[in-house]
C-alpha cells in the first residue's frame, strides 16, 4: 500500500481570518472533501496538521484516515514535509497532496499511482497541467525519503524534485487539476460563480 500524504499545516495566511481547510465545498469544508478523495483510492491517507488544529481535525475525524501532528509546521512547507514524512510508515513510495487543490479527484490521484506501475523506471511521478507544467498529486519513490529530512526554507521538496527531472514522470490532468489552487477570499468567489 502507498500512503498518501495531504498537507493541510497551513495557516491560510491570504484568507484575512478565514480558513481555507473549512471553506465550503459541495456541502462539506474542503479538507473533508480532499480526505474523502484520498480514501477513494484504496490507499492509507494521512493528514499533516500544526499543533492546535482541532477544528480541521473534526473535518475528517470519522473517517478512515490518520492525522500527523507535526511541530515543524511554523516553519512552513518544508518543516511540515520534513516532520510528516518523518511518521509514514514504511512503504515502496510515498503520495504528496496540496490540501488546497480544490479541483483534484480521486481519479487524478489514481492516473498517479497508476504511472508508477506503466513507468518504472522514474522515481517521481507527478501531476501537470494539460500544457505540461508539473504539479500535484506527487508520487515518490521510497528511495528519495530520506532526502526530505533534511529539508529547510518555504520552499517544499522542489530543490529536491528539479534533480529529478529526467527520473520524473508528468501525468496529465485534465482542466489544470494540478495546480488549481484557491488562495485569497476572491478567488473563492470567482470559483464558486463558475459552478454555481
């Protein structure tokens, strides 16, 4: 089985007060509806929360899945990968997950996985745009795990992952799945009135 990591440690700091992990979505907060994507895959889902997340935690509390708590997140991406990875248990590879990309389904998650098993040969397998910019989800190969613990800065695994590059395969999503994130109060509201 491959655990699939869904990094929700943030503070939504663009959100002026609000919290993207329970903006509504389709009737549920949008880290419910991102955990229940997870599940869909068959897969062990984790969660990686700061300290003192509560509210997020009740999200997703009866489901099927595993919160991380990780002390690290103050330091941004980077400590709550570094501090998540840390807990995963043992496995082949590893999936990482932008809690935020409102977008994905459980479909993008599974094309993925799938990718690892039509291209062995690469150690990451990732998410992109229909025009090929890579985003998530991101399918790690075990072999890169301790790679992580060493991580520092904002700036997540892509010091890491642009090594890669010619290990990494792209999996296209459709309609920017990938990389279609929702940062700021209005871009919530532009995207509501597309589906509205």
């Amino acid at each position: 089985m491959i655990p699939i990591l869904i990094l929700a440690a943030g503070t939504s700091s663009r959100m002026r007060g609000r919290d993207k992990m329970l903006e509504d979505v389709g009737g549920v907060p949008l880290l419910r509806k991102q955990v229940h994507m997870a599940i869909g895959t068959g897969h062990p889902v984790f969660i990686a929360l700061g300290p003192q997340m509560a509210q997020r935690h009740d999200t997703f509390r009866d489901l099927d899945a595993t919160a991380i708590t990780v002390t690290q997140a103050a330091e941004g991406l980077s400590g709550t990968l570094r501090g998540a990875i840390a807990q995963l248990p043992q496995c082949e590879a590893f999936m990482i997950v932008l809690a935020d990309l409102v977008a994905l389904t459980t479909k993008d998650l599974q094309d993925v996985l799938n990718a690892r098993d039509e291209q062995p040969d690469c150690t990451v397998w990732r998410g992109a745009t229909q025009d090929g910019k890579p985003g998530h989800p991101i399918l790690i190969d075990q072999s890169l795990r301790s790679s992580f613990a060493a991580l520092q800065g904002d700036h997540g695994g892509d010091n890491i992952l642009q090594t890669l590059r010619d290990k990494t395969c792209l999996v296209r999503l459709k309609n920017q799945h990938a990389r279609y994130d929702l940062d700021t109060p209005e871009e919530w509201a532009a995207w509501r009135a597309t589906i509205s």
